[in-house]
C-alpha cells in the first residue's frame, strides 16, 4: 500500500470535515499509517512532526505507552454500557477525579460525546435550571466576538466566526453577542490586562440590560483558539464572573480546547482564580484516544432537577456512548499522567523554550504580532505590518505555509493567515526548534510575492 493508492481510495468514499473537497485536486491527502510522540508517519516512510496536536487534542503523544496499556486493559472487560439506569467503574472513577481537579464547587459531572454536545448540555442545562426555577423569561444567551464553541446548531449559534455562522444563520437561535477582549486590538503601549478591562464596559453593559432575559454567558477562557488564536487578560474573567453573580446570569467556561494544562495551568480559569457555574471538557480529556466530553456544574444547579418523576424536572439529554467505559479509561489515565510527573513544570519549559524560538517573528515585515499563552503561540500575517492591512483571504496564504510545511515534514494548519504551534507536550526542544524553523522558511515563501 502507498500514499496514492491510498489517497485514491478515500476520495471515493470520504467527505472531510472543514474540507472544500476540490482542494484535493492538487493539495494531495496525506494517508498516515502510524504515530508515536509527536510523530506521524504515512505509507511510504516519510515522518510529519504533529505541531497542532491533531486538531489539539493529543496532548501525550501518539501511541502514548500509558494510555494504551489502559484502554487495552479496559477492552478485556467492558468496552461500553448503557449509563442509564446503569452505571461502571470507569464512569464513576473519572467523575470523582474530574470533580477533585477542576476549579472549587463543580461538584457533579455529565458525560456527552464530544465538545459540541457538551457546550449543547450546558446551554440546556443553564435553560432547564432557570425554567424549573420558575424564571421562564431566561431564554437568551451573551456570547463574545469572535468567539467558536462548536458546530452543532446550539454550539454554533453562540459563536461568532463567520466563516463558521453566516451559511447557518436561518437555522440558528437569535443571541447577545457583545464585543470582545481579543487584545489584538489594544493601543500601542497599552497592556492586555488594561486593555481587558476597559472592554469588560461592554460586557457590563450587556449583562445589566438582559439580567432579566440572559440564562448564562458562554466563553472560551483566555484564548479564542477557533477565532485565529486571540488571546485576553483573565482580569476579564475575573470581572465576569464578580459581573455573572451580581445579575444573576450563569457563567459557561468553555475549556473544551484549553483545559488540560494547555494555557499553563491544568484549567484556564485557574489564571482567574474563579469557578464557573459550567465548565465543559472534551478533546485532551482522553489524551487525543476517543471521543467523550463532560460537562461539570455545582450541587445547586443539580438540586433544581431533583424531584419527583411526576413533576418532570429531570433533565433531558442523552447520548448513545455517554460515559463510554473505553473512553472514561483514557481519560483516567491522562490525568493518571498529569499526577505522576511533572507535567505543568515541564510545559512551562517547553513554552518558554517556544517563546524563545519564535522571538525573531517579531520583526518580520509581515507579522502583526505574535502572542502566546502557555503552550498555544499564534502568530499574525498581513501584508502590511504597520497599518495592519490584511492579505486579502482569497489568497490563502497560510494554505501556502501549510504546504511547504508538509514538504519538510511538519504538520501545520493554519487558521486563515495566521500560523500557529499547539503541540503535545511530549515535544522536546529541539523538536521545538525545527518546528519553528520550518514555519519561519513557510511564511517567507508564502509572502515572497
């Protein structure tokens, strides 16, 4: 079996996800046989270093040792039970772990599939508790600018990428979308956390119009990353959740892509020093293995749907693999692996060893900025560094990166123009080091004409 014949195959049969199919006509599949570390490898041989953590999920590696003695053990006993009515070790096992982990008085733990359904069963959930409440008029949810949360309808309703929104918008349900702290758009000299609180205004602004009609306010903790990895102060979420408490109205932390250690801390929230009333989990929840999401909440909205039958207060979700056993193993043994080693010192390493790397972006003639939060660095083309003109989309220059960079054996995927590094956190500096490199050599062929 090689790459083409491979490639050929798939054409017939797939369609890909946030794919235009046609590309394929001259960007070639690249079929993968094998990972390990950070390392894929495709049918012929050739090795593409993963620097996005495949779509930021793996964050132990390919193929991780721990994990798959875990799942292998988990397969000679029970692969997956109805979690109605029923219940099994592993689910039971996670939960208490997720519970003792995440920030204080998030005290009970629902499971879903992946990190649209749980941004699906916190939104319900927000809903169904003020409607057993009594508070029927809470329908509505604040969003922020240019924020992502998913591509079921609620999730992408309360979104605000338009290249995500705009095709769907007949579909989808009508929310306050309020601008945000992305602190792209500081002043010069002004810092992020300045910044973040003067747009905090709008916020407050929203929060005291529609307390009485608002359910929650959903947000991605410190870094948008769907939203070309923009990244705010977390004063703001310290502001918000003070702001969600004073007018009654749920905070929704939607860590889905930055929990599990990837802004520095094990949770983004834990910058903030706050709880929300939310937190949805999924894609490094399992180390990258399978899909599973949980939703987490305190005792108090538990307690507004525990009643008799009769009443019909419970909530009204499911999914066919909740709480899948395979699924609740990896994820024990992911956190199994942030408890036995050092894994928030060392990614401090590796960020800081990537903040070094990337220093000479700074002065680029095409690069607006370069940010990072822990693990996560973007970096921002445009045509024109002091104006901040952008290269018109339709040019694809990041495609052009993405390409050459495959050429050199790095896996990059860049959102729109902006090149960014995500990797698992088994990379090691010199990994880092050609990583970086091989985006420095992308972005001068992409913007050489």
């Amino acid at each position: 079996m090689n790459n083409q014949t491979m490639a050929q195959r798939d054409l017939k049969v797939l369609w890909h996800p946030c794919s235009q199919m046609k590309d394929h006509e001259s960007v070639p599949l690249i079929p993968i046989k094998s990972g390990r570390g950070v390392w894929l490898e495709d049918f012929e041989g050739k090795r593409y270093l993963d620097a996005i953590s495949s779509w930021w999920v793996n964050i132990f590696g390919h193929a991780n040792p721990v994990i798959n003695q875990a799942v292998k053990q988990q397969l000679d006993t029970l692969e997956h039970v109805i979690l109605g009515g029923f219940t099994h070790e592993a689910a039971v096992t996670l939960a208490e772990k997720l519970v003792e982990i995440t920030p204080p008085g998030l005290d009970k733990c629902f499971y879903a599939d992946n990190g649209s359904s749980a941004v699906e069963v916190a939104l319900k959930m927000s809903f169904h508790y003020w409607r057993n409440l009594g508070k029927t008029q809470k329908t509505k949810f604040i969003t922020l600018e240019n924020s992502y949360h998913g591509e079921t309808l609620g999730a992408l309703a309360v979104g605000n990428v338009a290249l995500y929104k705009e095709t769907y918008a007949p579909l989808l349900m009508d929310v306050i979308t309020v601008p945000g702290p992305d602190c792209y758009h500081r002043e010069s000299g002004e810092t992020w956390q300045d910044y973040s609180i003067r747009r905090f205004a709008d916020m407050e602004q929203a929060l005291a119009k529609h307390a009485d009609s608002a359910c929650a306010v959903i947000v991605e903790p410190l870094v948008q990353c769907a939203g070309s990895m923009r990244m705010y102060h977390p004063v703001y979420l310290t502001l918000l959740r003070e702001a969600c408490d004073r007018y009654g109205v749920h905070l929704i932390a939607d860590e889905i892509a930055v929990g599990f250690g990837r802004t520095g801390t094990l949770f983004a929230c834990e910058q903030a020093a706050i709880s929300p009333d939310f937190i949805c989990l999924s894609k490094g929840l399992t180390g990258g293995y399978l899909p599973l999401s949980a939703v987490l909440t305190s005792d108090t909205v538990y307690r507004a749907f525990y009643d008799d039958y009769q009443n019909l207060t419970a909530f009204l979700h499911s999914h066919s693999y909740t709480g899948n056993a395979l699924g609740c193993r990896a994820a024990l043994a992911t956190i199994g692996l942030f408890q036995q080693q050092d894994v928030l010192g060392n990614n401090r390493r590796l960020a800081a060893a990537m903040a070094k790397a990337v220093e000479r972006f700074q002065d680029h003639p095409n690069v607006a900025e370069v940010r990072q939060t822990g693990m996560i660095v973007g970096i921002e083309l445009v045509k024109n560094k002091h104006t901040r003109e952008a290269y018109p989309w339709q040019q694809r220059r990041g495609l052009r990166v993405y390409q050459y960079a495959l050429g050199r054996g790095v896996l990059l995927r860049p959102l729109g123009n902006v090149i960014y590094f995500m990797p698992p956190y088994v990379i090691t500096e010199q990994e880092i080091v050609l990583m970086i490199e091989v985006a420095w050599q992308g972005i001068q062929h992409a913007v050489r004409d």
